[in-house]
C-alpha cells in the first residue's frame, strides 16, 4: 500500500522528487527497481511506471515512466537525513506520454492547485485526491501551544494535495480542530456532534479551551483531558475518522494500511461502520489493509481481494 501511495505525486507535473522520509524505515522507493501503477482517470487509463520500461505490463498506451539518475540522497541513513531535513530530494526525469486532451488538462489543473487551494474550497472537490495512513503513524503527539503560536494555529487551513499522509507532528490534530473551532464554528460543530454520536465511546469532546489552545474531552464520570490522553485506539479512531470526514469528496480516495492497528474487536467493528457510511454519503473510495477476521466478516466477498491467492497464482 506504501509503494501504491508512494506513485500518485507522479501525477503532478511539478512534483521534483520531495518524499517525506518514514521515521522507522528507508523511504519504500528506495527499495524498489520496479514498479507499475495502472490508474483510472474519467474511464481512461494511465499507467505510472518506476524503473525500466521494457518491463512494461498491460496494454495501456498512456504512461508516465519515471526514470530515475540519482539514488544516493533517497539511500542516505535515516538519521543523517533527519539531522538535516525531515524532507528528501531525489532528482528525477518524468517522460509523459499522454494521448487524452481531456486526461492532460486534468492534470495540468493538478499542478496549478497542488497545495494551493484550501480544502473548504468548491473547486477541490473537483480533483482527485489520495490521502494514506501508514500503520505505525496514527498517534497524538502532545504539542503544547501558546499565545506566541497564535498566528500558526489559527492560519493553518488544510491545502488541496494530491497525495497527502498523515503524519502527527504535521498533521496534528489539535491544531486541525481548534482552528476549525476558529474560522468555521458552525462546521466545528457538525464535526463535533459527529464525533461525540459515531466516534468516542463513554466519552466527548466538550470544546476548544481557547486561553489554553487545548481541545477539551469529557470522560463519563465528569473528569476532562487533553487529545494526548486518549488510549491508542481512541487516537487511531478519531485520526481517521476526523481526517476523513473533513477530506472526504467523490473524487477522495483514502489507503489505511492495516486499519486494525491498536484497536480491540469493538472499535474495529465501529471503524468500518464510520468508513463505510462515510463512503455511501460522499462516495468517496476507501481502500483498507488487515490482518483482522473481525474486519473481514464485515464486507460480502465481493469487497475483498485477497493477495496471498493473487501472488500463489
């Protein structure tokens, strides 16, 4: 699923090889020699191949090879690469062959809006959007703020990406839900009363404590704490669950890398509810990983691809 999310930037015409580096492991790509990723795009089909092209499958006459010059930034340790920056660069030459006026148009209006448009904006719900979740990075990171991240906290919308991933230090939710609370309070409030009906169990989210910058939860006895003091599956559950309500459009498609992470059987059968109820009001493409029986008795056959008899065959 990493090396399937790892492609969609290609897409963009103005992508230059900026990969978030994973903090437990080498970037998926830079343990790759070859890769193929055939996507539909408004019923026409486009292929995004990484290494040679002679290895080619299929028969799709619109590609994207990425052939790449240098590796030796992608393969730096991870450490060092944190030391200096959270981000890699790699440089790259995209060679496009597309026949499609209609498929180049919608990419060339990729480009022009990637990180440029904010996700409240009419207009994003228009273009594709591919957001993942990796398996070990849905936690809170307790962040404090202050009245010196003023301006950060509340000026810091969501942007249009065509490729996006959760990450908690970027992506913190606290800062998601009090700016919110901030510039859209009547949106804050269908969120929250979401939230409190289909997500937390035996407990609320009362508020944002604005002095604070502290988004309140309210436990059943009446005791109140921070976001970083939900269980971990509290937190996995309301990551995705509040990512995806608020990124969620037709053109959405969400990749959730073992969906059962940190979650008990209950929560597990809460998730796939929320996920598909979700689908069915935004129509919005789910794709989810597992290892769980739990998850799996929730879908009829029809919903399942099962990738060991896929490989064996």
């Amino acid at each position: 699923m990493e090396l399937v999310f790892s492609l969609i930037p290609f897409l963009n015409s103005n992508f230059q090889g900026r990969f978030i580096a994973d903090r437990l492991k080498p970037h998926v790509l830079t343990r790759t020699e070859f890769a193929q990723l055939d996507v539909l795009i408004d019923g026409e089909e486009l292929s995004i191949i990484w290494g040679d092209f002679d290895k080619k499958q299929g028969n799709s006459v619109q590609y994207l090879i990425i052939t790449q010059r240098e590796r030796s930034l992608m393969r730096t340790p991870l450490s060092r690469v944190l030391r200096r920056s959270r981000v890699v660069r790699a440089s790259s030459r995209i060679i496009r062959h597309i026949e499609k006026d209609s498929l180049q148009s919608l990419l060339e209006n990729i480009s022009a809006n990637n990180s440029m448009m904010n996700t409240t904006s009419p207009e994003v719900a228009l273009l594709p959007s591919v957001y993942f979740f990796n398996a070990h990075d849905r936690e809170i990171n307790y962040i404090p703020y202050n009245y010196d991240d003023a301006q950060l906290v509340l000026e810091s919308p969501q942007k249009y990406q065509l490729a996006g991933k959760y990450h908690p230090s970027e992506d913190d939710l606290k800062r998601v839900l009090i700016f919110y609370e901030y510039a859209y309070p009547e949106e804050f409030k269908k969120l929250k009363s979401w939230i409190n009906e289909h997500v937390l169990v035996d407990k609320s989210i009362e508020g944002i404590d604005r002095p604070n910058f502290e988004v309140i939860v309210r436990t059943q006895n009446g005791t109140t704490h921070g976001l970083e003091l939900l269980s971990s599956g509290e937190e996995s559950l309301l990551i995705v669950a509040i990512q995806c309500f608020l990124r969620a459009s037709k053109n959405a498609i969400f990749m959730i890398d073992e969906v059962d992470q940190s979650l008990h059987p209950e929560f597990q059968e809460k998730i796939m509810m929320l996920l598909t109820q979700l689908q069915k009001d935004t129509d919005c493409q789910i794709i989810v990983s597992s290892h769980s029986e739990t998850i799996w008795r929730i879908f009829d056959s029809q919903g399942l691809i099962d990738l060991t008899s896929v490989v064996m065959a």
